[in-house]
C-alpha cells in the first residue's frame, strides 16, 4: 500500500524556521522525482519545489528559492522541506508527491501556520 505521511506542521512566528518531513512506504522511493506542493487559504495548489532521483538537483519556484531548501534520505524513505525566515504568506497546507514508474502518489497533507 502506497502512503506519503507530511509531518512537522504547525504554529510559527514570522522569521521563523520550520522543516517538515514526508515519509514515504509502499513504493521504491529512490526511483521517484520529490515534489513540494501547498495551498493556501483560498487559492488553488501552488508548486514548490523538487528534488530529483539521487538528489542530484533540486529545483524551485522563483519567489521560494532563497528561503527554501528540499533534501531527501532515500535510506530513510523520507523527503524533506527546510522552510526559512518564514512569512505570513507561507501559511498553507503542504504536500508532497511523488512521481515516478508508478505514476503520482501525494500525501494528505500538513498545516503551516505563521502568525504572531
């Protein structure tokens, strides 16, 4: 059985750092490109960023980049999101998905709020 579980959301002040974690179980984890996603309230899922097979690159939207940092430990099964000097504009659900030789899994999710 494929899962994808998100964990280490919650509560931050602005400036804060947060890093969130998916682990994964059920699939071959090494052969699947890494993704981060989220959606804020309101707004439709935005692409954050990826990691690729091997960590050989990492690759980000333009506007996270400088803040955000995606690694991985494929001993582990465990995709991971370093988030940064973070703003109030980060608050979203996060996700990750997978992509790979069985097509896309995505997780359920986890909560980033940060407010003062």
């Amino acid at each position: 059985q494929v899962q994808l579980v998100e964990s280490g959301g919650g509560l931050v002040q602005p400036g804060g750092s947060l890093r969130l974690s998916c682990a994964a179980s059920g699939f071959n984890f090494r052969a699947y490109i890494m993704n981060w996603y989220r959606q804020a309230p309101g707004k439709e899922r935005e692409w954050v960023g990826v990691i690729s097979v091997n960590s050989y690159s990492t690759n980000y939207v333009d506007s996270l980049k400088d803040r955000f940092i995606i690694s991985r430990d494929d001993a582990k099964s465990t995709l991971y999101l370093q988030m940064n000097s973070l703003k109030s504009e980060d608050t979203a659900v996060y996700y990750c998905k997978a992509h790979g030789p069985g097509g896309d899994f995505w997780g359920q999710g986890t909560a980033v709020t940060v407010s003062s």
